[in-house]
C-alpha cells in the first residue's frame, strides 16, 4: 500500500493551528478527504455556540444523536425551511465532493429555487417526511459535547426507487438546545446507486 504523500510544510503548519482542538493530522488526500478536513477547519471559525460540557453517558448520547440525525435527514423540501433549524446551527457548514460551504438562510432559500433540486425532485420524488433509514451509525467524541457521527442513510421514493449511500455529521450540544449538526456532509448521496424497489 501507498503511504500518502505530505502536503507542504506551511500547508500542515497552518491546517494544525485552524485544528489545533482536534487530533487531526492534514495529509495529501483524495478531494472528499480534503474538503472533510476543510469543513473541520471552517467549523472552528464559523459555528459560534454556546456548548453545553456537563457529562453524560455515551449511550444516553448516542440514543439521542441518533434520534436527531432521523429527523435531520427525514426533513422534506418543503419542511426544510421552517425547521432545519431544529436540528442545525446557523449556519452550518455543508460539504459534497469538491465543495464546502456555509448553509444559511440565504443558501437554503438558493436551494429550494436551483434546478439542480428540481431535477432531483423530478427523478426521485421525495416522500413527506422522507422515508429514510439510517444505519452502521459510528460515534467518535471530539471533546465535551461534541461528537462526530458517520452513518449510512438509504431512502425510498415514490417511484420506488431507492438510494444509499454513507456520510458525516459533526454534533454539538448546544446549551438549553440539545443537539444540533455543525458539519453536515452530503457528497455521496447523489453518487449513490439507484435500484427498483
């Protein structure tokens, strides 16, 4: 196997100082692997929140980091609106393959208006709320109320097509909130392999 390749000095030195919380080390990656390591450093500079640190358990955690990312992902065009809010911070950071930028209202109101959404709706018409099912749901604490959660989530449509495909979240506790995603990724869900139902 490959060993991966370093990046430039000044490259590391400046990605360990954004990242200096977190046990990160930047190395020269394909582009998905660049662009989570993006999203963590624009997370450090973007998400400004009041995180609640009082102790739990994991598993009380985990029950509930998994019940919030069913919801999150669950949220239908129509519902995102009104309630991502809910479930993310404003904003929040997205990140697909070669891209990470920041969701705010402006951007979801983009989003809801983009062809690129309409054509979406047009070949997998969504269910409201979305049939989705989140599964293989892995849990790693970045610090007191942070955790970072990857999973795979597959959805059903009205047409009974059905993709998959596995992503991130980075969580926060946010005090008198509850959870709520800082980082969300959705890079291979529009990759993923469509089948009949």
């Amino acid at each position: 196997m490959e060993s991966p390749r370093r990046p430039r000095p000044e490259v590391a030195a400046a990605f360990s100082g954004l990242a200096e919380e977190l046990p990160l080390e930047l190395i020269d990656a394909g582009v998905e692997v660049r662009c989570v390591g993006v999203a963590f450093i624009i997370s450090q500079r973007t998400i400004d929140v009041p995180v609640d640190t009082a102790d739990e358990s994991t598993e009380s955690a985990r029950a509930e980091i998994e019940a919030h990312l069913q919801g999150f992902e669950s949220l239908s065009p129509a519902d995102f609106p009104q309630r991502w809010r809910e479930y993310a911070t404003e904003p929040y950071v997205g990140v697909g393959v070669g891209w990470v930028g920041t969701i705010d209202e402006h951007a979801v109101d983009e989003w809801l208006h983009s062809s690129a959404l309409a054509e979406a709706e047009e070949a997998l018409p969504t269910f409201s709320p979305r049939h989705v099912k989140l599964s293989n749901l892995q849990l790693v604490a970045l610090g007191p109320g942070r955790y970072l959660a990857t999973y795979r989530v597959e959805e059903t449509y009205r047409n009974d097509k059905v993709s998959a495909g596995n992503t991130f979240a980075v969580l926060f506790r946010v005090r008198d909130q509850g959870w709520r995603v800082a980082v969300a990724s959705k890079g291979t869900r529009h990759e993923a392999v469509l089948r009949n139902g």
